[in-house]
C-alpha cells in the first residue's frame, strides 16, 4: 500500500509513553506527499549511522485532525502498521481498535461472526516468546489458559515447509501455555458456525474469557436451545 502510492490518510496510534493518551488513535491527517529517501537524507547530523544508506518513506500530510471520539485499545498493546478502508475509519461499527485491521477477508470473516456473538479477541496481537516473535491472527485470554487462533489460507500452509513451520510454531505456543486453534479456508467459508462452536467450547474448557486484564471472565456458554450466549 506504502510502495504504490495508495495512502490517503494516515492516524497515529500512541505506545504508553503517551500516559492519557496512550493506545488510542485519536490523531489523524491527509496524506498530500510520500517520497522515498535514505535515512542520511532524512537524518542529515547522523551521516555514518550504520543503515545511513537504507531507504526510507517520508509522508506528508496536510493538517492533524483529531477524531471526536478515538479509537482505543481495550487491552494495551504494540502496533506497528494498520492498513484499514476509509468505511472502517470514518464510519466505525465499533469505537476500537481490532475493528481497523483489513488485511484478511478470511480473518475479517471470522472476526465479524465474534463481534456478533460477543466473543472478545486481540487481532494481529504480537507475541514474544524466548526472543522468537509470533503474529497471532486472533489471541482470546482466558482465566486458565490463552488461545490462538489461526486462520489458514490452503495455498500457503498446504506446502510441505510451511506445515512443518506451523507444527514447529504451534509446539513452541502450546509448551508454553497457549491452546492452538487452527481453521482452513474451507472450514471458515463452508462451516463458520461449527467454528464458532469450536472456539467457545474452548473457551469454557479454560474458565472463560477476559475481555481485558482488569474484568472479571465473562463465561461463553450454550443455553438450553444450544445456542451461544453471553453469562457474566
């Protein structure tokens, strides 16, 4: 999106050193210029910093605006990039941050059918474990122990390397206290309520979920029609 010029807008999201204002996006602007140059150029008192020749985007935008009311992290979290649409941006179905990210139809899919049944999870939520780093499609925190859901996409994860790289992955998350989850393309686009099932009967294996780290566990249960309900 950067490299071909498709930014129109670009907000900012604050880390905690931001105090009041930190894990919110409540800043935003037009983006009127992007040019690419090296980081001597765009930092001309350092010019023998080791990676003075790498490339780098600047981004113009015209004025800050600030939003009426930001979007906001409900468990604070590192973010690095956000590609989102200008619909989710400007005409948001929910006020937080996991409702931006736009990368995936497939997780886009199954993130709509957890707002819906009230399900609360982190999309894209960075990990690191023993200075390995893993980008969790979707991670649930429970009272017992945390999920992570993954959302396969058959052409990549059917290959020989891949399936090796994702049982390597999963055994590093599964020894050290997450359960995996993992759903196809065929699972989540032929049967997405069975999935859903699956995913809130693992949530009551584990004690219920957390919606953030300062609330008691909202348990996911089936009534006595067997559908999803919400008891907190």
């Amino acid at each position: 999106m950067v490299k071909d010029g498709g930014i129109e807008y670009l907000a900012f999201y604050f880390p905690k050193s931001f105090g009041e204002h930190a894990h919110k996006i409540e800043w935003y602007g037009k983006v009127n210029h992007l040019r690419i140059v090296s980081r001597k150029e765009a930092v001309p008192n350092e010019p023998n910093h080791p990676k003075a020749e790498a490339q780098y985007y600047i981004i113009g935008i015209e004025k800050c605006i600030r939003l009426e009311e930001p979007f906001e992290s409900i468990r604070p979290r590192r973010l690095l990039f956000v590609p989102t649409t200008q619909q989710k941006f400007f005409y948001p179905l929910i006020r937080e941050i996991n409702h931006l990210f736009n990368e995936s139809p497939l997780e886009n899919l199954l993130w709509d059918s957890l707002v819906v049944k009230k399900i609360p999870a982190e999309r894209q939520y960075f990990l690191e474990i023993k200075r390995r780093k893993f980008h969790l499609d979707f991670a649930i925190f429970c009272t017992e122990k945390n999920i992570n859901i993954e959302c396969d996409g058959d052409q990549w994860h059917n290959s020989k390397p891949n399936i090796e790289s994702d049982k390597d992955r999963n055994n590093v998350l599964e020894s050290n206290g997450w359960a995996v989850l993992r759903f196809t393309y065929d699972m989540l686009t032929k049967q997405l309520p069975q999935c859903i099932d699956k995913i809130t009967d693992t949530i009551n294996r584990y004690g219920g979920a957390l919606k953030s780290d300062s609330e008691p566990p909202k348990y996911i249960l089936k009534d006595s029609g067997g559908q999803n309900r919400l008891f907190e």
